[in-house]
C-alpha cells in the first residue's frame, strides 16, 4: 500500500535579516512621523526675527523636510544664532525608535507656554504657542495607523530544514 507523510521538522529564522527589515520599516515610520511633528511646530511658530523657526533646522535636516525660515522686514536677522541654538538626532537603541529635538532659544521656550504680552512685550502672535502637543498629536496620528499595519514580510525570513523520512 503506497504512504506518503509530509513533515515539517525543523524551522530556522533568519533572525539578522527579519531585524533587519524590522529596522528599516519602524525607522522609515519614526521619519515619517517627525515629518509631520516638524510641519506642525513650523507652521505654529510664528516668523519675526526667524531665530525661533531656525531653531528646527537641525531636526528638519535630519528628516529631509524643507522649512522657510524668513526675516519681517525691519526686525534683526537672527537665523544663524536661532539654526545655532537647535539641536536634534535620531535615537535608534535596544528597540527604541526616537528622535529629540531642542531650542535654546529663550522666548520660543517662554511663549509656549506663557502670553509674553502680559508681562509687557507687543507681539502679534503672544503664546501660549503649545506646540508641543499639538506636535505630538501629529506625530501619533501619523504613525499610528502605520504601526497598526506594518508588515515587513516574516515568512521571507524562514527558512524550511528538510528532514529525511525514514
């Protein structure tokens, strides 16, 4: 009488390339996010001297978005000190995806949450600027639905180890 088994024995992972992919994938994501948390404060911030917009250069250089950094007319040009006073970099470690950005600039930092016009300053736009949040909601709504959906291919990473029948 013919027989016939089928076995599926041993499995290997290739571990290396299945991270690999992995990384590759959540990083394309963090990118993305910070794109969209880099046109939110961009887009809040307002422009008078540029050095608080200058300020996000750095974290915007990092992830390839182009932002407009202007002087008004009449107000000092402050780009340079405002690009000087930014800093930021991606954080890539033990399964943490990240990025950090911060501004020295001091009245960025005292109108995001502070009206300066109550202690005595004529700005058009006054704080509390809160971008922050807003930033983050961004953020989130951006890569959200793409962690929710990731898929970076699993099964082309094992490979099947043939068993002999006996």
């Amino acid at each position: 009488m013919p027989k016939m088994t089928g076995t599926l024995a041993l499995l290997k992972l290739d571990d290396k390339g299945l991270l690999a992919a992995l990384d590759k994938k959540l990083n394309n994501i963090l990118v993305e996010g910070a794109v969209e948390w880099v046109r939110t404060v961009a887009a809040i911030i307002p422009n008078w001297s540029g050095q608080s917009r200058a300020s996000l250069k750095p974290i915007a250089d990092l992830v390839n978005v182009p932002i407009f950094v202007t002087t008004v007319s009449g107000a000092p040009n402050r780009q340079a000190e405002g690009q000087a006073l930014g800093f930021a970099r991606l954080i890539k470690q033990r399964g943490v995806y990240g990025f950090e950005w911060r501004s020295n600039v001091f009245y960025l930092a005292y109108n995001e949450a502070n009206n300066a016009n109550l202690v005595g300053f004529h700005l058009k736009n006054p704080g509390p600027y809160e971008t922050q949040k807003q930033a983050e909601e961004s953020f989130f709504r951006t890569i959200k639905p793409k962690l929710k959906s990731l898929d970076f291919g699993v099964g082309r990473h094992i490979r099947v180890v043939r068993v002999k029948n006996g």
